[in-house]
C-alpha cells in the first residue's frame, strides 16, 4: 500500500500555518521530509502527525480518520451494544463506537463524525426522537443517516421516527442478516 505523502501548502493547511514556515521545519530538521527530483518537498503521513503530537497542536481529523466507514450504536441497553457491535465487527471492517447515554451521543458525534447512526428510540434521558430532531436540525449532522432500531411497533411511533428525520426502521428483536443488510445498504457497501 503506497504512503500518503503531503506538500509544504497542505502541511502549511493543516498546521494552521504559513507554507515558509514548514519549509523552516524541514530545514531545521524538526519535521522529517525528502525532496524529489524536480525539487519538491514531500512529507510523510506519519511524520506530520508525530509533529502534530509531539507538539500538542490541534489533530484534523482528515488525518486521522481511517478510510473503513463509522458506524455509531446509541443504546441504553449495554446488552444491545455489545450485540450490535459484535455482529457488525464480525462482518465487514467498519469502524464502530458504542455510546449508552444520549448526553454522551452528543458529543461523540461532533467530535469522532460517524457515517451512519444506528439510535434507540427509547432512552432514559432525552429520547430517540429529540436526539433525530437534533441531528437533523444541526448543519454538521444533518446528512447522517440515521436508522431506528428500536421495540417501537406502533405505526404512529414509526411514522413520528420518519418525520423526526430517520432514513429507516428496524424492530427490535432483529436478525444479524438484517441489521448487516440494513447498514450495509446506508453505507453503499456489498454484503
């Protein structure tokens, strides 16, 4: 698999800072970088983020994020969690995160932005369909999909969950293929 190499304005980008001073980086031996023919300066993935932590500068989260899908399960029940996050883990190479309080959801989708969201409508705290409202009503996190799983059954709780913003349903209990199937399908993957 080939590196992935950045230039002195996209180093100068992510460190919030002018692209001369990364040329003084290099130059000073504080950032590791090789030349190539034509004269270009290219720096290695690995040493822009071991520069970014070494000197506790703010991490974008471009550089960080693998290339598998995120997946966020937010359920009060640690049984459920543990379920949902086994059996997709089990399937294909997603990267999954598990929060059982609604107050934590809030913060692990700003900061870690999943892919996909896969809410319990059925919280203690604040409830699935304030957590959707929410989502949906925030210009960051409007576009995540969204799907329901939850014991909710009543047609007017489903169609409540729709006009919350969720972009499917699946009941409580499931099967494994079906929750594979129903993922799989929001994250444009083959299952």
């Amino acid at each position: 698999m080939q590196e992935t190499l950045f230039t002195t304005h996209e180093v100068s980008r992510f460190c919030n800072v002018y692209p001369t001073t990364v040329i003084k980086w290099i130059n000073e031996g504080i950032l590791a970088a090789f030349t190539t023919p034509g004269g270009h300066r290219r720096i290695k993935k690995r040493d822009l983020i071991k520069l970014i932590d070494d000197n506790n500068m703010p991490m974008p989260d471009e550089l960080t994020r693998g290339s598998q899908p995120r997946i966020l399960v937010i359920d009060d029940n640690i049984r459920i969690l543990k379920m949902i996050t086994t059996v997709l883990q089990a399937e294909k190479d997603w990267d999954i995160a598990s929060v059982s309080s609604s107050f934590k959801a809030g913060v692990v989708v700003s900061e870690w932005k999943p892919d996909l969201i896969l809410l319990d409508f059925l919280m203690p705290e604040i409830d699935g369909f304030e957590i959707c409202k929410g989502l949906k009503a925030n210009e960051s996190t409007k576009n995540i999909p969204v799907i329901a799983v939850t014991v909710l059954r009543d047609a007017q709780d489903i169609k409540r969950m729709y006009a919350c913003g969720v972009s499917d349903y699946l009941a409580k209990p499931f099967t494994a293929g079906a929750l594979v199937e129903r993922v799989g399908k929001y994250l444009a993957v083959k299952v």
